[in-house]
C-alpha cells in the first residue's frame, strides 16, 4: 500500500522550492563558477550584485515567514569559530537552517584544537564527514585560504585575523543599498581602527567596487604607517582614490553613511591610545558630529559595540541608526552566500532539489 502522505509531502517541498525559486535569482550567473567566498577584492560587481539581489530575495523569504525551505536539505554546514562571535556565528547558523541544511558547530575550546590538534588535521577530519561547507572564523590571516586548499567543501570566510570579513561587507551594502537605492556616488566615512581592522579593509574594498567615495579617520597609531593623515590614496596601494581625513570632523562632513568600528581594548593595552576618554573626546561619533553628515544620514556599526567609546548611546540607538538592520540583514545575506555555494551544483532547476 502507498503511503498516503508521501505525494502531499512533495507537493508541498515542490511549492516551497517554487516559493525559493520565486525569490532567488537562478539565471545563469558568474556566481555558479565560484567555489569559496574568503574575500571580496576578487568578486566581481555582477557577483556582488547578484548576490545582494539573492539577499533580496531571502529576506522576502524570512518575512513571508517561510521559516525553512528545503532548498539545502541533504546539505550539512560545519560553522568553525577558532575566535567568540555572536552575530556571525548566529547568522550563519540560522541561514542554514533557514535553507534547509544540517548546520553543526564547532568551537576550538570544545574541539581536538585545544588538545593541540593542528589546523590541517582538524580540517581533514571535517572533511572525511563528507561534509558540503565550512564556515571559518579564525585569529590568523590568510587561513580560510589555507584550508580551501584541503577540502572540497566550500569555505566561507567569516572573518580571518586583521584581514578580511566578506559577508559583514556584503550585509553593510545590502543595508545601505536598501536605503539609498543606488550605492554609487555616496560619501561612507569609516571612523577608528583602520591598521587592524577586517571589516575596514573588506568595507573601504566593497564599497569603493560599487562606486561609493570612502574617507577613513583614525589617529595616527591606528593608520597603516605607510598611509598619511590628510591624504588621498593612489590606486598602487589597492585602494585607489581613498581619502583618509585629518580629523573625524573632516571624515562625517556631507558623508551618507557614518560607521564607528570598534575600539580593541588591546590597541589601549598596546599603547595605540592614550585613553578611551580621549578617543571617545576626539574621535567617537557622537550627535554632534553626526549633525554634520547629509540630512538621513545612516549610522552603522558592525558590532560588537563599546557604547561611549567609538560610539555614544544616543546616536547608537537613535532614529539614524540602522545597526539592528544589519544584524538582520545578516542572516538573509549569508543565505544568499550559503545557497549560492552549496546549492545543487549550480542547477537552475529546482527539480534537482526535490525528494527521491
Ligand atoms: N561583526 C561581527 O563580526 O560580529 P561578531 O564578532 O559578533 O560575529
């Protein structure tokens, strides 16, 4: 006897991956030819865009209350923080969820790392679990690259030591894009630490490909010593056209989106800054400084914040702000990056998600 449920249960996976389908794009795309996301310096604009515009679409998903798709089911995710994170780790954890996915995470204090197992051992041994993803967090630069040369799994950089994180700069353009339309054009001025940052260096990289104007200002303990106060970058260094300002004053004047970074209490620690009190006198955002952005002006903050220090209360939680819309915005965006590499391979056809 057939089972009676069986063909209401794939008729409702077929409308629910009609539904994904619905929301992502699935045009052939420059994105089905790529196998990790570990930085943002060798993705394309159309890549970029067509991931923002898969964002789009997830996001439609998660507010239409879809809470789970199948659109990645019979996929597992391993999330592998070697370094604490709330937002990223949560984000990537609930977007696989989302899709569908078996996401399983791994820390390094609760791993064989902290019985001294070495990197290249412990990726090995994820990967003989025949696993589809690896979602890396890690202290040292460079090694979400190391490990996409030891497995098959697709690796998803999710911030790597002073170097890059991809997805909190693609969830930063998806935010402001939903809110001034086109990106091109726009002054973003990044406030604080630009020497060590990640999020800087993939920020200052994403929004100048879409054509924003970035300023930076920080102290000069803060600047990579080859860069110069009152100076405009030119395009050897990478970051052609780069404006880093004299004072934060000078860096919000007319800018469109104002982001604080966060202040490390090790840079104090290390002698970078005399005090917090200094820095946050001369170089926090704050409501006076923000009256000097363009009117609407958008306030963000890759988190985790030190209210007081780079960033006073009032503006962190005022109208201007749209720092909880990124951490939303998080989720639908590592959607958009978790399907775009783990999706059947790169079939259109949402047949080849369907139940056997
Ligand atoms: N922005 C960011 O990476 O935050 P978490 O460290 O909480 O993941």
């Amino acid at each position: 006897m057939t089972n009676p449920t069986k063909p209401a249960a794939s008729g409702q996976v077929s409308r629910q991956l009609a539904e994904v389908e619905e929301f992502i794009d699935v045009k052939p795309s420059e994105l089905k030819q790529r196998r990790h996301l570990i930085d943002l310096d060798d993705l394309s604009v159309t890549e970029i865009t067509e991931l923002l515009n898969s964002a789009e679409g997830m996001l439609g998903i998660a507010s239409r209350g879809m809470r789970k798709t199948p659109a990645l089911r019979g996929k597992t995710i391993i999330t592998m923080f070697f370094e604490n994170s709330t937002r990223t780790r949560v984000s990537f954890e609930q977007a696989g969820k989302v899709l569908g996915a078996d996401v399983i995470n791994v820390t390094a204090s609760a791993s064989s790392v902290s019985k001294g197992e070495s990197l290249l051992n412990t990726v090995k041994t994820l990967q003989a679990m025949q696993i589809d993803a690896l979602v890396v967090r890690h202290p040292d630069s460079g090694a979400p690259y190391f490990i996409s040369n030891h497995t098959e799994a697709a690796v998803v950089n999710a911030g790597d030591g002073m170097h890059a994180h991809p997805t909190q700069s693609l969830l930063d353009l998806f935010t402001v894009r939903n809110h001034v339309g086109d990106i091109e054009g726009k002054k973003i001025a990044i406030v604080g630490d630009i020497l060590y940052s990640r999020v800087a260096r993939s920020d200052i990289i994403a929004f100048q490909k879409m054509g924003a104007h970035v300023t930076v200002a920080c102290p000069n303990t803060l600047l990579p010593n080859e860069w110069q106060l009152g100076s405009v970058l030119d395009k050897s260094t990478g970051f052609g056209d780069l404006k880093i300002a004299s004072s934060v004053d000078e860096a919000i004047d007319s800018a469109d989106v104002v982001m604080p970074l966060r202040i490390q209490q090790e840079r104090q620690d290390a002698g970078h800054l005399p005090s917090f009190r200094e820095y946050s006198d001369r170089w926090g955002v704050n409501e006076t400084r923000m009256a000097l952005a363009n009117d609407g002006a958008l306030l963000m903050h890759p988190g985790p914040m030190n209210e007081g220090v780079e960033i006073s209360s009032d503006v962190a939680h005022g109208n201007q702000s749209v720092i909880q819309e990124q951490v939303k915005n998080g989720v639908a965006v590592r959607m958009a990056v978790l399907y775009a590499l783990c999706a059947p391979r790169k079939s259109t056809s949402p047949d080849n998600n369907q139940e056997s």
